[in-house]
C-alpha cells in the first residue's frame, strides 16, 4: 500500500484543519473531534484522493470547496447525518475508514500531502530518492576510479624510473600534472 501513516500524524492534521478551515457543515466538526480524541479510531483512518464507496468512507468539505459539506458511506450506502457516522465508528471502531477532505490548497498543502495515499506522488519521492543514491554512487565511483587512475600512474613513474626510462618517466609526470590540473580545476 503507502508509507504508513502515526496517528499523531494524524490528529496533528485534523487539528489544523479544524482551526485553519471553516467546514460546510458545523456538525461535521464533531466527528472531526471524535476522531482526534479516540486514537484507536483515528489509527484505521487512512487519507485519501479516491471515492472508496464501496467502502466505510467520510468525505469533509470546507465552505472554499465546491464539493458536498458532508457524505458518509458504508457499502455503497450514503448518507449525510454526521450522527450515524459517529454512531457506526463507535459500533465498529477497528473497521477500516477512508476520509477525504476538500479544501482550497490542499494539493500544495505538505501536511495533506504527507497524509493520503498517492502512488504517483509516492513514485515521485522515491525516484528523487533515486536520483539522490544516484549521483552519490556516481561520486564516489568516480572519486574511486580517480584514487585508482593516480595510483597506476604514480606505480607507472616508479618503474620508469626503476627501468631508467627517461622519456617514458617525462611523459608520465606530464600527464599526472595534467591529471591534477584537471582535478583541481573540477
């Protein structure tokens, strides 16, 4: 599935939420309350950006969305009393529960983003992680293949010079020089 999710998390989100937004329905708040004061509830709770009708799911709008204010669905049943949403996940507080919120910005808000299920977001942050091991084995291959380079000419020098091979001596500095020049520069 996605990167699990603490209920600290969580409530730290719906807290937010709740002081940041002003809801489309009032007594949705209640639930929202509920939700943040019963972690045993609030850990099945998984954010998300699907319909899950099929399934237990609360979807919660702020007055800036143009979604419904409040639905509550549990197998493909519908309804818009925030009591017997409440009721039910009092009744059946290990169910799994999905909940969708609307507000303005929430797909630039990284407290949300943090919280829902998105295989394409999580597929982006795990090629950056990528591209990030990438160029740090890149580096160090590269710093290993110079360490190796520097190593076979200076051994180079030292059996030119064992062999008294002035030429072969003058044109191996010349490229270690060259080779450190080019280093530095780097």
């Amino acid at each position: 599935m996605g990167r699990w999710v603490s209920t600290n998390e969580k409530r730290f989100f719906l807290k937010w939420f709740i002081k940041t937004h002003r809801l489309k329905r009032v007594d949705s708040r209640y639930l929202l309350d509920y939700l943040i004061k019963n972690s045993h509830i609030l850990d099945h709770v998984q954010f998300t950006e699907k319909n899950m009708k099929s399934e237990k799911m609360i979807v919660i709008s702020s007055t800036q969305s143009d979604e419904p204010g409040f639905e509550y669905y549990n197998n493909h049943r519908k309804t818009t009393d925030v009591s017997r949403a409440v009721s039910d996940l009092m009744e059946h507080p290990t169910d799994k529960v999905y909940l969708l919120v609307h507000f303005y910005g929430k797909m630039l808000n990284h407290r949300y983003l943090n919280l829902i299920e998105n295989p394409a977001l999580e597929n982006t942050r795990r090629y950056k992680k990528y591209e990030e091991y990438a160029k740090d084995a890149t580096k160090i291959l590269s710093h290993s293949l110079d360490e190796n380079k520097l190593q076979r000419l200076r051994k180079q020098i030292d059996q030119a010079l064992d062999r008294k091979d002035k030429k072969l001596f003058n044109k191996l500095v010349e490229e270690l020089k060259q080779y450190e020049q080019t280093e530095q520069n780097a």
